[in-house]
C-alpha cells in the first residue's frame, strides 16, 4: 500500500446515528502527521452509543499511528461484549487482517452489514481488546 500524498487527500471524519449506533466515515489518509488531530474529531463528533462502526471505504491510507486510533477507541468505549466494527475492504482490509484487527474486530464490507451485526449481537471475536 503505497501513502498517498496527504495535502492531496486531507482526512476527513463525518458520522450519522441510527438506532443507538454511530457510524463514523473517514477518508482521505490518517496518519502520523494528522493522528492527534482525527482523534480530537472522533471526541468531538461521538455520542454515547451501544455500538460503534468505522467506515474506511473511502480511506486512502493509513499507518500504525491511525491503527492504533481504532484500539484506543475502542478501548475507551469498551463494554461487557464488543462494540465496534470496521467496514473495509481492498489492500486496507488486508493491512488489518496482517495486523491480526479482524481477531480483534469484526470487519465487514458495507455499513449496513456491520449496522445488522450489532443489531444481531455478531462479532464476538476470538481476541479481547485487552490482550492485542
């Protein structure tokens, strides 16, 4: 996965609620340069939830720093069972399954896939937050 230029493609974080779940849409890249700085949108942006969803179709590229976003997230919205799911697809969906987040994530190829898997109580996954 080669980064994309990032004056080229600036992130960006929209959401919409439905039924108790935030769906959050980024684009662009998230990364190094501009981790602090999404996750300061995340904060501002989210409402309390029984679930969580993180579309990155239209993400271009992310690194580490952007991978760890997600399991902090995570982490600080944590419950008794799972709450948050990535929709991914392409070479992303194959840097998260490298980096072992579909044990930790259900990971699925539309929204309204991930929105029917929290409302079906799917996704435990094999690791806990707490042990990746």
């Amino acid at each position: 996965m080669t980064k994309p230029n990032a004056d080229q493609n600036p992130f960006t974080i929209t959401n919409e609620q439905q039924d108790g779940i935030q769906i959050f849409r980024l684009t662009g890249t998230v990364g190094y340069g501009n981790v602090q700085q999404a996750k300061t949108v995340l904060r501002e942006q989210q409402i309390k939830a029984r679930y969580y969803v993180f579309d990155l179709l239209e993400l271009a590229w992310i690194d580490s720093t952007g991978l760890g976003m997600l399991i902090s997230f995570a982490k600080e919205v944590r419950t008794d069972r799972p709450n948050v799911a990535i929709v991914v697809g392409g070479e992303l969906r194959e840097l998260l399954e490298m980096a072992k987040l579909d044990l930790v994530f259900p990971l699925y190829s539309a929204a309204a896939e991930a929105v029917n898997g929290a409302n079906t109580d799917e996704g435990d996954r094999p690791l806990p937050l707490d042990k990746y």
